[in-house]
C-alpha cells in the first residue's frame, strides 16, 4: 500500500519534470509550471513548492510569493466536486449571496472550505460570461446551472453525492 | 440536395453553455451520424453570438438561419427539416415583438437593429478554428496592405486619425500610444494584449477571443510592425480555457500560412505572438502589474512613469492594448481612417461593446455606436425592464464605475459625459437595476470586491477600502450613524488622491456616485433603519399575510429552518428570530400571503 501509493507520487513528479523540461530557460515559466503542478497535484502543498524552487533555480520564497499572490492557486486540497458560485455583478443582482447562504448551509461549511467527506468545495468566482442566465453555479469544470433559485439547491447537491466519489 | 456546403454554428457562451449546448451539440451530431451526414455538415461551436436570453442558439449557414432555444428535442427538426429537406424550420426562429422572424430579416429583432459590428463582426458568423473563414471575410487584408503598401508612420497616423481610444477603461487614444511606443528607441519591443478582462459582470473579450481569434493576432502583428516590435503576448485569464484553445489553434494556423513568424508574407518583417496565462487576481489587468506577471512575479502595480511605452516588459518598450481595441484596428486599416471617425460622437469613435445583464429583457452582448444614448440600449435594444418594475439605475464600468440613475437615461454613451455623471464608459460591463435593487448593498458588493482584491501594496487601498466595506457593513446591519456618510465621503478621497494603481484610485466611485445619487436611501438606512428596496437582511422581515393564506402548508415545507408554523388550512406565521430571510417561501407561496416589510 504505502509503496504503490510513493510510486504514484514519483510518477506525478517525474510528469512535472517533464513540463518544466519543455519550458526551461524561461525566465517568465513560473507561473506556467504552478498551473501545471496545480492540475497534477490538485493544490499546491509546501514539498511541490520546495521541488519547482529547486527545478527553476529560484528561492523557495519566491515562489511562496507567487503561490499566495494569486487566488487560483491553492495549498489546500479542493473537493472533488468544486461548487463554483458566480457573485459577479449580473448574478448578484439577481440574488446570487442567497445561493451561496443556502448552499452554506446545507453542505455546512464556509466559502473555501471542503466537506469532511471531501466530496465539496465552496467557492465564489467572477462572471461566468453567462450573465443572461443569472445566477450561475458551475461545478467542476463543465457542468453548469443558470437562473439557479436556493431551492434547487439541495437537489442539486443531492445529484452529485449520488455519484458519491465516482 | 446542396447540403454537403452547411455548416451549423452552435453557440458556446457562457449562456449558451448553461442552458444546455453540449448536450444539444451531442445530439445533433448523433442525429447527423444517423443520416451519414456527419462527414458533410460541419458542426462548429463559436464564441457569443450576442441574443443570449435566447440560447442555446444554432445557426445554419451559408442560409444565415438562426434558431432560439434549441434543446435536445427540437434540434432535431433542424436535421430533419432544414438540413434535409432545405426547409426552414419556422417555429424556431428568433422572436420578435411582431412574432417569428423571417430568416432574411432577423436583423430586424430589435435587438440587432441598433447595433453596429465592427469589433464583433465575425462573431458566430465564422469558424473560429478555421483560419480560411476568416480569410474569406477579408481576414490577414489589413496585415498584407499594412506590410506591403504602407510605413510604419502611415499606419501610425491612419490609427490616429480614425479617433480609435482604448477599449479597457481608460480610454488613451490608441494611435498616440503606438506613436510613443515607436518613438521609444530599443532594439527590441513588445506588443502585449490585455485579455485579463477583470469586470466581473463583462465577457465582451472573451467572447471576440472565442469566436474571432485571427482578428486579435493580425491586429497585434500590424502594431508590432508600426511600433517596430519583435514579439507578442497575449495575457488570457485562466478561466477562459475555450479561449486559450482557440488562439492556440489560430497561432498555429497563422504560422502555417506565413502570417505570422519569420518574413511574414515574404516582406521580411518578422513577427510572433506567445500566450500567457493569468492566475486570478483583479489587479493584473493593470498594465504595469500585467507585466510583472508576465514575468512570472507577484502581479504588482510600479509606479508610473516610466510608463510601458518607455519601460514595459524586461524593461523594453511595450504597447498595451486591450483585445476589443485591437479588434478595431483591421476594419480601420481597409475602410479607412474617415470611416471609422464617421461613426460616434465628436470625442469618442467608432463602437463600443458592452455585456448588457441585470433586471432588462434582452440581455447578452451588444455593440451599439458611441453617442447612443442609454435609453436607447437599454429599452429599444434590451427591451427595458420585465416584470413592469421601474428602472433604478444603471452601472457601468464594475468595480471602478458608477451608478447612473434613471434621470439620466438620455445621456449619450461615450467617454466625456459617463464621467460627468460619475460613472465611466470602463470596459463594458453595463447592469441594469430596478426597484427590488438596493443602492448601499450595490456599493457593498463592489467594495467587497475590491477589498478581495486589493493588491496590499498601498495603505489607502489596502486599509481604507476595508474601513469604507465595515462602514457599509454597519449601514446595512442597520447600525448606522449619521457622520457615517460624511466618513464614507472622506475616505473615498484619501483613497483616491493616495493610491498608487487606478484601482485604488477608482475604488470608492461606486460608493461616491451611489451617495451622490442615492443618499436618500443612505439616509433610510441610517435614521429609519429601513431598506426601502427591502433587500438589507437585517432590516427586513417576512411576514405571512392571515387574510390571504390558505394554510395549504408549501412555505412551512420549503423553509429550510423550519420558521414557519400553523395548522394545516390554517393561517400560518413566521418567526422572525429563527428566519434567516432566505426568501424560499415567498417563492411559493401562490397566494401572494409572504411579503417582505421593512419598518
Ligand atoms: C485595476 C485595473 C484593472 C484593469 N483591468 C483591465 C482589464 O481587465 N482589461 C484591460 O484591457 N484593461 C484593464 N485595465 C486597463 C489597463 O491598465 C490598460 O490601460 C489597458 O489595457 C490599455 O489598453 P487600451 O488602451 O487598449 O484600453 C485595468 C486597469 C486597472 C487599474
Ligand atoms: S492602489 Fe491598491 S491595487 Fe493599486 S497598487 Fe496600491 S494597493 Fe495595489
Ligand atoms: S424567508 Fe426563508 S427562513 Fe424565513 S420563513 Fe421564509 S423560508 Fe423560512
Ligand atoms: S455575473 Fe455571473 S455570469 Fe456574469
Ligand atoms: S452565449 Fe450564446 S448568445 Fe451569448
């Protein structure tokens, strides 16, 4: 078990490697890589930051900076189901703060925040470019919902929890 | 049967795509496999196509055929009438106040009557992964005119005389721009588009990214030419992945065909573009933050001067252009400068595209004339109001804008008189708001964004807009003080003469021009401790109406807190202390019994 699991780890890094191979000697690359890393890994944790320092040659404070500047990476783990809940100007006069309330409360966690089954994450992004649709929620990355009331809310949380961790 | 020259366009906007067009496209493949047609009809999903309300939207050309609210059933018919038997399928056209539009003249909806497309004209009308269709609508004619019949200098001035100015906010004047870039001597320069599109109620760029990339790359390899640049980047948010795909597939097909790279069109100019991706924070679409990040640094502003046109990216000279203003620049190329300045009013030329949203009809992406008045885009165009509200206000610009409120509905769209009013032209968020919308809990909003992304660097902005959000906070909890809208006033002014990025600069217009205008419905929440559009959850409370409910029990069930008690066909009652104010009951109830009361 614990070596299966170090052999997935090594195969994720040596996958990253190969990224940071590609666009070596360039000076603007870390943002590029932190993307790549993201998807590989999900977050960002401490030992990935460690290894891309060591990898582009740069001090690990850097890319810490970098790291925590920008709100798209993360250090935490996100849910497997990202809840994406636009309170961009259309969907918040449309009355998007209610959605993001009601999806609070029935997954009971905050806005950032993963569920202890690790199935959900609650996240407020800007404009979705579907603002005629207002409000909008997307999950992950394709599944979207628009003109979203509070109380569909449960059903839709209930549609992926069906799927449980599949 | 002519049918092996159809193409079906199928929108993949945003709203488009949240109402259903994957699963649409899905099955109009199937059924197109099912007739062996799939070989012959090309099915192509584009950027915006603009009537967004009404999506998902297919298109069937070369007839020009636009079809509305397409689902998984009726796109059928598409197939089985139109693409087979060549029968136009009337029940799916678009709709206008008259009924159905015939396919000649859907330009006749009036929400295409009033627009003018320049920077859109491509948009769901080509295949945006199809280097030719864009050809074939003079697409690359501007760049071979510009590489082989005119100077850098003569490109320079048609730019500037056509009045062009830049469409990402500020609204510099984009041929004095390219002048100075050109006049910066460096051996090496830059052309940058800013596609970090930051208004967070605004997808006019993403949508010419997604359904008109070529226009994008010939317009920024003209500027390299006439500012004598090298070198292209384009910086695209990360959550625009549609648009990254398509511009990756356009770069590569501009250099297969020579328009980019090495001795473009064998003139000996050399020019390439790269794309580079954002990391989400609002600031970086400044231009000096922008190129920091590009760097691969924290995207902070610097001071400016020097300004990029001087020192931009590794510190070489580097044009800055938003992607709606590059859009611009071929048409003015080939129909000239005079054509161009003959559009619009005295200060502001040619076009402007907006994301129309909020409490209006017609919603989705419109481009309209400068000098249009408001009035004009939102009713003629939008359609006004629905539900017989009454138009409140009217932001523009998002977090650095205003509210303009109904009075001023005649006031004609271009850069001079939005300021006037407190607002700004911005990049083209435009959001209409009615009665139900609460003026301090706009602001709020607004300040909560730019508390969020405040880039820390300097101590007005960082600090100060969260004093102004705790102001407001305390305002809309009903715990307001009567100094509290003189302090707002101050601060907002401290922050704007002390920050360092128009970001903090502009940061306290949308409160400003609110209090300006609305400072009544300050003063509302201040003294009376009321909300009068009854959106402040502090301030509200519902109530259940005894002489009109009927007990039939719908409220008690949805209510999520279970506030809400009473025998069944029995007059119910809410208790105000368990309610969160989420609103579900009122929802429905379908005896009118809920309302909401403010004091
Ligand atoms: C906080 C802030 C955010 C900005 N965001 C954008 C943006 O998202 N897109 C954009 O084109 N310009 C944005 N700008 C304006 C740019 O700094 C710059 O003026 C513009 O890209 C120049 O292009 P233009 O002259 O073609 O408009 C922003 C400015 C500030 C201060
Ligand atoms: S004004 Fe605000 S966003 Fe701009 S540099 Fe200063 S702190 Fe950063
Ligand atoms: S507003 Fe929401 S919480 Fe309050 S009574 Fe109605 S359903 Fe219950
Ligand atoms: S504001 Fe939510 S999709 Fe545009
Ligand atoms: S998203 Fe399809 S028309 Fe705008």
């Amino acid at each position: 078990m614990e070596k299966s699991v170090c052999k997935e780890h090594e195969k994720l890094y040596r996958e990253l490697d190969e990224f940071i191979q590609e666009v070596e000697g360039d000076s603007s690359a870390l943002i590029e890589v932190l993307h790549k890393a993201q998807q590989i890994f999900g977050h960002l944790p401490i030992e990935v930051q460690e290894h891309i320092a060591e990898k582009l040659n740069i001090p690990v404070s850097k890319v810490f900076g970098v790291v925590t500047f920008y709100s798209l990476f993360t250090m935490k783990p996100r849910g497997k189901y990202q809840i994406k809940i636009c309170l961009g100007t259309a969907c918040y006069v449309k009355g998007a703060d209610k959605l993001m309330d009601r999806f609070k409360e029935e997954l009971e966690i905050e806005e950032g925040e993963v569920t202890k089954d690790g199935l959900f994450s609650l996240h407020a992004v800007r404009c979705l470019g579907a603002c005629s649709m207002a409000p909008v929620v997307m999950i992950g990355e394709s599944d979207f919902y628009g003109r979203v009331t509070p109380d569909e809310v449960p059903k839709i949380i209930r549609n992926y929890k069906n799927r449980g961790g599949k | 049967m002519a049918v092996s020259t159809n193409t079906i366009l199928i929108c993949a906007g945003g709203a488009c795509i949240s109402a259903g067009e994957k699963s649409v496209k899905q099955v109009l493949e199937e059924k197109l496999r099912e007739y062996a047609l799939d070989g012959v009809v090309r099915v192509v999903e584009t950027g915006c196509m603009g009537a967004c309300d009404l999506g998902p939207i297919v298109a069937v050309f070369p007839e020009g055929v636009y079809y509305q609210k397409v689902n998984t059933e009726n796109v059928k018919k598409i197939v089985e009438e139109h693409i087979l038997k060549g029968r136009v399928v009337e029940e799916m056209l678009f709709e206008g106040p008259q009924g159905k539009i015939a396919a000649e003249v859907y330009e006749e909806h009036p929400f295409f009557k009033k627009q003018v497309k320049i920077a859109t004209r491509n948009l769901g009308i080509i295949d945006p992964m199809n280097i030719d269709e864009y050809i074939a609508r003079d697409g690359y004619f501007a760049l071979t005119k510009v590489l082989t019949e005119m100077t850098p200098e003569q490109v320079i001035e048609v730019v500037k005389k056509s009045g062009l100015r830049g469409r990402g906010g500020a609204g510099f004047p984009t041929g004095l721009k390219w002048e100075f870039t050109r006049k910066s001597q460096s051996d090496k320069k830059f052309v940058v588009c800013n596609a970090d599109e930051g208004d967070p109620g605004a997808f006019m760029d993403r949508s010419i990214l997604e359904g008109d990339p070529h226009t994008v790359l010939e317009a920024m390899t003209i500027a390299g030419y006439a500012i004598g640049g090298q070198k292209g980047y384009i910086y695209v948010r990360a959550e625009y992945p549609l648009a990254i795909e398509r511009l990756k597939n356009a770069i590569n097909q501009a250099r297969e065909y020579g328009f980019l790279g090495e001795n473009i069109l064998g003139t000996g100019f050399s020019f390439d573009i790269e794309i580079r991706i954002g990391a989400g924070a609002f600031v970086c679409g400044e231009e000096t933050a922008l190129i920091n990040s590009i760097e691969g640094k924290r995207g902070q502003p610097n001071v400016k001067p020097p300004y990029p046109a001087q020192k931009g990216l590794w510190g070489y000279p580097t044009l800055i252009n938003n992607v709606e203003t590059f859009a611009n620049i071929p048409p003015i190329i080939i129909k000239g400068a005079d054509w161009f300045a003959s559009i619009g009013t005295e200060t502001s030329k040619g076009t402007k595209v907006f994301a129309l949203a909020g409490k209006v009809k017609n919603t989705g992406l419109v481009e309209v004339p400068m000098g249009i008045t408001l009035r004009e885009l939102i009713y003629d165009i939008g359609g006004g109001v629905p539900n017989n509200k009454k138009l409140k206000a009217v932001q523009t610009g998002g977090p650095s804008g205003g509210c303009i409120p109904a009075e001023y509905l005649d006031t004609p769209v271009d850069y001079e008189s939005l300021k006037e009013l407190g607002a700004i032209m911005g990049s083209g968020g435009m959001i209409v708001m009615d009665e139900d919308t609460c003026m301090v809990d706009v602001a709020k909003f607004f300040l909560q964004f730019t508390v969020d992304e405040s880039c820390g660097k300097c101590t007005p902005c960082r600090e100060g807009t969260r004093k102004m959000l705790e102001i407001l906070e305390k305002i809309t909890r009903g715990e307001g003080e009567e100094e509290d809208l003189e302090k707002l006033e101050e601060l907002g002014k401290i922050i704007i003469d002390s920050s360092l990025c128009g970001l903090g600069q502009t940061a306290p217009n949308p409160v400003l021009s609110t209090l300006k205008y609305f400072r009544d419905e300050y003063e509302a929440h201040v003294k009376e401790k009321r909300c009068p559009a009854k959106v402040c959850k502090d301030l509200i409370r519902y109530v259940i109406d005894s002489e009109k409910c009927v007990g039939c029990t719908a409220c008690a069930r949805v209510c999520p807190v279970g506030a809400i008690s009473g025998e069944v066909r029995k007059a119910h009652d809410i208790d105000p202390e368990i309610c969160t104010r989420c609103g579900s009951c009122i929802e429905v109830c379908r005896f009118g019994a809920i309302s909401k009361v403010s004091p």
